[in-house]
C-alpha cells in the first residue's frame, strides 16, 4: 500500500538510542547505510522495525564521511562518489532481501543533498549509484526544485518533492544553514504549523531523527499530516 500524500519520512538508524517508536510513526524510513552512519546491525534493528511496524524503507547514503557526520562537501570525482553510493546501497540490500523488505526509496543525506541537487555530475552518481544497487524501481526523495528532481524524470524513476518540518526556513524558502542559530525547530508545536503550511506544496515531509526532541515532533507532525 502506497504512503498517503503527503507523507512522513524520518532519517534514522544513525543513532544507538532511537526509539522503537520513531520508526512506527514513519510512512517511510531513510536509513543510514554506512556513509555518514550506521553499520549492519543498526540497517537490521532500523529495517526489522520497519518491517513490524508496517512502515516502507529506503536507502539513504551520503559522502562517505562518519567523521562529519555527512555534514561537509567532499571533493570526489563521479565515479568515485558513484561506487560509494551504490556500496552503501548494496549493504543496506543486503539486510532488506534477508528480512524480505523492499526498499522502495532513496534520499541523499546532508551535504551530498544539496550537492548533487546543485551539479548533475554528481546527481548522475548518485542516482545511478542507488539504480545499480537497488534497481530502477525506486522514488527519490528530494528538494522541489533542481538537478535530482530533472534527473529524476530524465531517468523515469519516481520523485516525492520534500520540505522539512523541523528546519528553520529563510524566507525565499530556503533552510537556514544548520550553524546559524534557530536553525532546527525543536518545539513540536512550530514543527507541526509548518508541517501544515508545506503539506499543499510537497510530497513528503522530514523529521530527522537525530533533533533533539524528534518523537514529539514526529507525533506532532504525523497528527498535524493526519
């Protein structure tokens, strides 16, 4: 059964101490495949989880950078960053077929988001990166606007336009960058309202799993998109 429109998506498996709870609240699950976080037994509790609880999943890698946390931009040539991808894709595979769990889904994480929605070299890694690995069945979830979006159509997979319930937006709508104060909205209240003025303009709405405080935002805004 597809995900209602909008849906909420949470990143997860990244931390020891996320909540069983968190996955259940989740229409679809992006989970770390190694790149930025996340090793086999954290793909196995996060996608058994998902599994149980009726939830759809995803790959969701990064530049391979644990150190930052997939935060910085590393300078890596397509191909390179294509191989790392579809790596972190095939562990994440690998968990999935075992549990028989489809993975429907693909979302870049943090500063490989944003570069691949800007340079196409890179959004053809990554997209192509996650096909070789997953198939050609999949849905990516990204910005409204941009390369991942265009290359999506180009290529005939699915694309679910993402905002951000608990992200701090500039007013042109863009985020506010996460080093500036105020940047992540960690009161549940303000995360549902904007979770409600974004859900006519997007496909899917995040809630990160590592926000402090992210299982009352993601009851909050799950209430809000019910």
């Amino acid at each position: 059964m597809p995900p209602p429109h909008p849906f909420l998506n949470i990143d997860a498996g990244e931390l020891p101490d996320e909540p069983e709870e968190l996955i259940a609240l989740a229409h679809v699950v992006n989970v770390a495949c190694g790149g930025h976080a996340g090793d086999r037994a954290s793909m196995e509790r996060t996608l058994a989880l998902c599994k149980h609880h009726g939830g759809e999943a995803g790959a969701h890698p990064s530049f391979p950078d644990r150190e930052g946390f997939g935060r910085r931009e590393l300078a890596m040539a397509p191909q390179a960053l294509l191989a790392s991808v579809a790596e972190q894709c095939r562990a994440l595979a690998s968990v999935a077929r075992a549990l028989a769990l489809p993975l429907p889904f693909v979302k870049p994480h943090g500063a490989l988001y944003h570069a691949a929605n800007r340079e196409r070299a890179l959004a053809e890694a990554v997209l192509w990166g996650a096909i070789d690995a997953l198939g050609h069945d999949l849905t990516v979830l990204g910005p409204p606007t941009g390369m991942l979006r265009d290359l999506a159509a180009e290529l005939g997979l699915g694309f679910a336009r993402e905002g951000f319930a608990d992200r701090a937006l500039r007013s042109d709508g863009s985020l506010v960058p996460r080093g500036e104060p105020g940047a992540m909205l960690v009161d549940p209240w303000e995360a549902a309202a904007q979770a409600r003025r974004l859900a006519p303009s997007v496909g899917t709405l995040c809630v990160h799993g590592d926000t402090p405080g992210a299982l009352a935002i993601a009851r909050a805004v799950r209430d809000a998109l019910a």
